[in-house]
C-alpha cells in the first residue's frame, strides 16, 4: 500500500509532480536543498491551486487540504516514504548518490523512481540497493495537467514494483504508458525529428521560429516546435537531444542542432528565463 511519496527536486517537475501528487490525496514530502527553490515551489503551488479555485475545480477548503498535504524540507532525514520519485539534475551520479543516501534512511522495499527524460534507468539502477526497486516515471510539463505519464522498466525491475507504479500512476489520475528502458523511451525518440527537423530548417534559411510554428499549429499541433522548446527549457530540450544522439551511435538525422546549443550558452532557455526564441 503506497500511502507516502517523495519528489527529489523542487524545480518545474518536482514541484508540479509533488501537487498531482498531493491533489491525489498522497501525503507528500516535497525534499529539496536550495532554500530559494523550495521556497520558489511553494509559491507556485499555492499560486496554481489558487488558480484552479478561481476556475472552480476546486474549493478553497480543497486547496488548504492540499497544502497541508505537503511537507517542504531541506532535511534528507524527513525524507522517509513508500515511493520516491526524482527530479534532479540530469547526472547520473547525481541520482544513483540520491538513491544511496535514501536506501540507508528507508526500507528496502520502498520504490525509487527516476523522472529523467533521457539518462538510461538500467545504468542507475545497477548502481543502486535491491536494483529491482528502480523504475522510471517519467512525467511531462506541466505534470499536475499533462496525462501521460511513461513507466520505464529495467531487466532489474520487479513485477510488483511495476504494477505498483502502474497502480500509483493511475491513482494520480494519469494514464501510464509501459515501455523498456530505451534512448528517450517512447515520446522522446519520437518527437526528435518534431524539434530536429525544425531547427534545421531555420539553420538553412528556409524559414523562422514564428513561420515554422504557425505552420505545424495550422496543421493540427497544438503547439508548434518553438513555442515546445521554450516551454520545456531549451536547456533541458538540448540535453535529451544530445542523450538520445549520442545513446544511438550519433546518427546525422538526429544531430543536435547548433543553434539550440547557442541559446544555452546565452542562457536563453525558453519562458523560465524569459527568452529563448522568443521573449516573454
């Protein structure tokens, strides 16, 4: 029975996987080191569920049950709970160093489950205490709205961890999509060549940012490759490309694309910092 979950990480994912997980009805732990980040993920989740009460989805009594579902901690020790989902940097280091100091505080039979979008759970889960714990949950922005939720298996992971997560996911009022671990699972490795192919576009002169984007939504995409980018960080959207070339032997249809690789270093990663293709 999964009564308690822990997110790792209060940034974008982390804190909007911590509200679905507390909209649910979970009791939530909300861990994350950064005091200016967690600080930052309160506000946000008040501020959304301040939004869906003037909506009318949910009561003002529901959005403080809501809130006191969640408990926001910097202490590694409170991080006591039956699922742990992470939404740290994109190291594997840095997980399977998460995962460790977490095994020694909790029961060998609690779940950990990776968000990483690109990073292989197969290589984190060798690394881990009772491998056959890990799985991957991988969630998509803004994950208190977005349904999809992929559950990524090991050739470590356990029957009951699967059907756990599977039970949990469902639970979350997601729809969870079950697939081997893989370079960019399913949704990733797809949409590729929806952001490649775009970019290389522009590259070549052929169009801009704005014309690519109201092509593709006047085609029946309900956001173009641009507007995605910005939205999921240019940051982010850069490394999973660059994961997913790489994991595949580097083929030269997926090569990442140098004009994303420019806006990282410019720090122009999309709405969180206020440009990316385009201004906010």
């Amino acid at each position: 029975m999964i009564n308690k979950i822990c997110v790792c990480g209060a940034g974008t994912m982390g804190s909007g996987i911590a509200q679905a997980a507390a909209q649910s009805g979970f009791t939530t732990i909300l861990y994350e080191l950064n005091t200016d980040v967690l600080e930052r993920a309160k506000f946000s989740i008040e501020k959304n569920l301040g939004y869906l009460v003037e909506k009318g989805k949910i009561t003002a009594a529901d959005r403080a049950r809501i809130i006191e579902q969640i408990q926001f901690t910097g202490n590694i020790r409170d991080c006591l709970a039956d699922v742990f989902i992470e939404a740290i940097i994109e190291k594997p280091e840095a997980k399977i160093a998460l995962f460790d100091q977490l095994a020694e505080l909790n029961r060998s039979e609690c779940v950990f489950a990776s968000n990483t979008s690109s990073l292989s759970i197969t290589a984190i889960a060798r690394h881990v205490k009772n491998p056959e714990r890990v799985i991957g949950m991988h969630f998509f922005n803004p994950a208190p709205v977005m349904k999809l939720v992929e559950i990524v298996t090991t050739i470590h992971t356990s029957r009951k961890v699967r059907e756990q997560v599977i039970e949990l996911t469902k639970q979350m009022g997601k729809t969870p999509v079950v697939c081997k671990d893989s370079p960019g699972f399913i949704v990733n490795r797809v949409a590729r060549p929806y952001y490649i192919e775009s970019l290389r576009l522009v590259e070549e002169g052929l169009t801009g940012f704005g014309q690519m984007d109201g092509l593709l939504e006047a085609t029946g995409f309900r956001m173009g490759p641009f507007k995605l980018m910005d939205l999921i960080g240019n940051d982010v959207n850069y490394a999973v490309s660059c994961s997913v070339y790489e994991q595949l032997n580097k083929p030269e249809r997926l090569m990442p694309s140098f004009i994303q690789e420019q806006k990282v270093k410019e720090g122009k990663l999309g709405k969180k910092s206020g440009e990316g293709y385009y201004k906010y």
